[in-house]
C-alpha cells in the first residue's frame, strides 16, 4: 500500500483529503506542523502532500531543510492564492510540483499519481562514458561529475537522452518551463558553447537552422 505523509493544518481540510486518499487505496499519515512532520516521517512514507503555511515554519523551508540531507521523496506543495507563493522558490527548494488552494480533488489525485512516478527510481542512463544520476541531477565522465549549471545539466541530460536531433524550439520550451524565466535563441547558445567546454568541444554537433545533436566517440 501507498503511504502518504499529509501535512496540513487546517484540520477539516486535511479530514476531507485524508478520506480521499484512503478510498483511492492510500494510507494516509496525518501531521499538522512543521513540528509533527518532521515526527512522523518515517521510511514507510513514499510521498508528501504539504501546505506551505504552516503555524510554526513554512512548508517551503522544511522542504529545503529535507532536501539538504539528503531526503529525496516526492513532494507535492499546497499552497493558498492569498499565501505568498513563488513557484521558483517552491521548486527551487526541491519540491516536485504544486497545486494552488481551491484545487479541485480528481486534479490533486492525478498529481499525486504523476508524483509517486516520479519519485520512483530510474534506470541510469549511460551513454559513451557519461552517466545521468537523475535524482541528484548530475552528470558523472568516467565516474566524475561534471561541474554542470542545472541549464547545462538539462540541456545534456536532452541530447544524451536522443539518438537524433535534438530542435532548439525543444530545448528552449524545456528550459522555459523549468525555471519560470525565458531564456531566448543567443542565451541558449552561451550556455551550449559553456557545455561544449566541459564535455569537449566536438561532442555537440551543431545543425544549422535546426538544433544540437550528441556525437559519440
Ligand atoms: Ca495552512
């Protein structure tokens, strides 16, 4: 069975969501604090629904405190229109993915499927001597990590991932979309030639009027 940790504090909003995780097959453990989450997570816990305003802390900074030791379980941010929530700060700080206060519920359940998905670990994928480690986001060479921007880190983990070409409209859409900030056709290049000089010059071949594509050695 699922287990899922659900900190929230408003207790008859957490009663409602705690029924409707159970009937979908969850098991549910409920904390109401900062305080009691940081209590009841346990190993048995797979995934964690969290509200972003908490009465002693923010759901944000505990996040950011799990993560800097290490605590990679998924986790998905609740967060109220009137509350100050800043979708960089909140991913930023490791959380997986957010859905703002009223959300309707079948849309909290489906983004808490596509979370536990993804909190569950990949194949490393391996290509020519370079090893993605996904869930740390780094890149090893050889058994070393390449001193990667997480721009730099996306932008491999794509072309490592395609056999072909991969188009400069997929590159920019998938770093728009992570980060909240544009990044525009000559920002896109600086970062590539900033790549090419960690993982060699020749390893990224450009296609004119159409995208990058990796070369194996
Ligand atoms: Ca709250």
């Amino acid at each position: 069975m699922t287990v899922l940790l659900l900190v929230e504090d408003d207790a008859v909003l957490r009663g409602g969501l705690k029924e409707l995780f159970m009937r979908e097959g969850y098991r549910v453990i409920e904390a109401g604090s900062v305080r009691e989450a940081r209590e009841k997570l346990d190993d048995t816990v797979q995934g964690i629904v969290m509200d972003v305003g908490l009465p002693d802390g923010d759901g944000i900074a505990l996040c950011r405190e799990w993560r800097a030791r290490g605590e990679m379980r998924p986790i998905l941010f609740l967060t109220a229109k009137d509350e100050e929530f800043d979708v960089v700060r909140g991913l930023d700080s490791g959380g997986n993915d957010y859905v703002t206060k009223p959300f309707r519920m079948q849309e909290l359940l489906s983004r808490v499927r596509v979370l536990l998905r993804s909190g569950a670990p990949k194949n490393a994928l391996t290509r020519d001597g370079f090893t993605v480690d996904e869930t740390r986001m780094q890149i090893t060479k050889d058994g070393a990590a390449l001193p990667l921007t997480l721009t730099e880190y996306k932008i491999l983990l794509m072309l490592l991932e395609s056999r072909g070409v991969v188009p400069r409209e997929k590159l920019l859409e998938a770093l728009w979309d992570d980060g909240g900030k544009f990044i525009d056709d000559n920002t896109l290049s600086v970062h590539m030639s900033r790549l090419r000089e960690k993982v060699g010059t020749d390893r990224v071949r450009t296609v004119r009027g159409v995208g990058y594509q990796w070369r194996d050695m």
